[in-house]
C-alpha cells in the first residue's frame, strides 16, 4: 500500500481548521463515518490501554440538550456527528486482566506470556505512584484520539472544531454518565463547513517553524 504523499497531506492539513459554522443540511456519509470511528479506535495510547470510550451523538434532540452545556456554541446542534470523548476515572487490576485477555485473544499468544507486561502495568498504573493522578493520565490519552481524530477527518475532507468550551459535569449528567466509571473531558463536533463561515478562507495563524522547532 502506497502512504500518502506529503504534499496531499500538508494541503489536507492546511484546508482543516476549527470550523466555526457547520452547514446543517449536509451529513457524513455512513461509509466515512465507519472509517472515522475505526481511525479512533486505532489512536495509540499509553500500554495500548485505551483508557476511553467515544460516545457519538447524532439524535437532534439530545444534541439540543447539550448545547447549553457548550457555552451555547451552535456547532454542536448545527454538525452531522459530535464525539464525546470520555476517560476511565480508574484503572484497576480488573482492566489490566480485561487488556491482557483481549492482547492474548488477538495475536494467539496465552495469558501467562504476558505476565511481565501485566505486572509493569500494575506497577505503574494499580500500585504506583501514577494511580494518585490516574483519571488526569487517562483523560490526556483523549487528546491523542481526538489528535488523531481531527486529521483523518481532514484527510476524508471532512470538517470538525475540538471542544474545550463545555460543561463535563453538565454533559456526564445529560449523557447518562455519571456513575458509569467514564467522565466526559472534551468534545468534537464534525461535518461540513457552511459556505457562509468566515474563517473557512481565513490565514491560518502558526508561528515560524524556527521559533518552534529545535533542532539539536
């Protein structure tokens, strides 16, 4: 399979940005909806643990309910899909032997080959220090995802605008959340630009690669 060329990829990346206004009429189709939600659960993340669930939101009712929770910010009623991202709040020798299970499932191996693994996890997840500041750990794994989320969107022409501006309690509460082991940390509205939204033809603003990059 032929990667693809790093001028596709830079122009991709320079036609996404943090769209302001969707255009409520146009709707991700359900073939590139599946390769989004494959793409997210391809995201790496620390051990391959997947400390997350995505919850995605396209009943118009709900996303009604939610919108007041997000700063009032019309995107999230006015877009074709919205991803919840959500973390695990603990980690416990449960979920290890849940990852440990699932790893030996998928690549044949048995349980008992992978009791080193499992033990530097528990080490450092379950017994450690790490445990102390466990849901803060799983909750910046979310940004790996939505990371990874925000550009293969771009790459299927596909718009979306990372949430911060919400509510987590508010959407825990709306979403059925609360008790669940899961809290909400972010959120990503996706669709298709409205032909009216200013910033689509806006200069992107970055500073200079010298100013950002160190070379050593």
């Amino acid at each position: 399979m032929s990667p693809i060329s790093g001028e596709s990829l830079l122009q991709q990346l320079n036609w996404r940005y943090a769209t302001k206004k969707f255009d409520p009429t146009k709707k991700i189709s359900a073939p590139d909806w599946a390769v989004l939600e494959e793409a997210l659960i391809l995201t790496a993340s620390s051990y391959g643990l997947q400390p997350w669930k995505f919850v995605v939101v396209t009943d118009p009712a709900l996303k009604t309910k939610l919108r007041p929770a997000s700063w009032n910010q019309s995107q999230v009623e006015d877009c074709s899909h919205l991803v919840v991202f959500t973390a695990k709040q603990d980690i416990t020798e449960a979920d290890l032997d849940r990852f440990i299970a699932r790893t030996a499932e998928v690549r044949g191996t048995s349980v008992e080959s992978l009791a080193g693994y499992k033990g530097y996890m528990l080490g450092d997840l379950v017994n450690g220090a790490r445990h102390a500041v466990i849901g803060e750990w799983a909750a910046r794994q979310t940004y790996i995802a939505m990371g990874n989320l925000l550009t293969s969107a771009a790459l299927l022409g596909i718009d979306a605008c990372p949430f911060e501006g919400i509510e987590p309690a508010k959407y825990d509460e709306i979403l059925d959340l609360t008790g669940s082991g899961y809290a909400t940390v972010a959120a990503c509205p996706l669709g298709y630009r409205a032909a009216d939204d200013k910033y689509a033809t806006a200069p992107k603003v970055r500073f200079a690669a010298k100013d950002i990059i160190d070379h050593r």
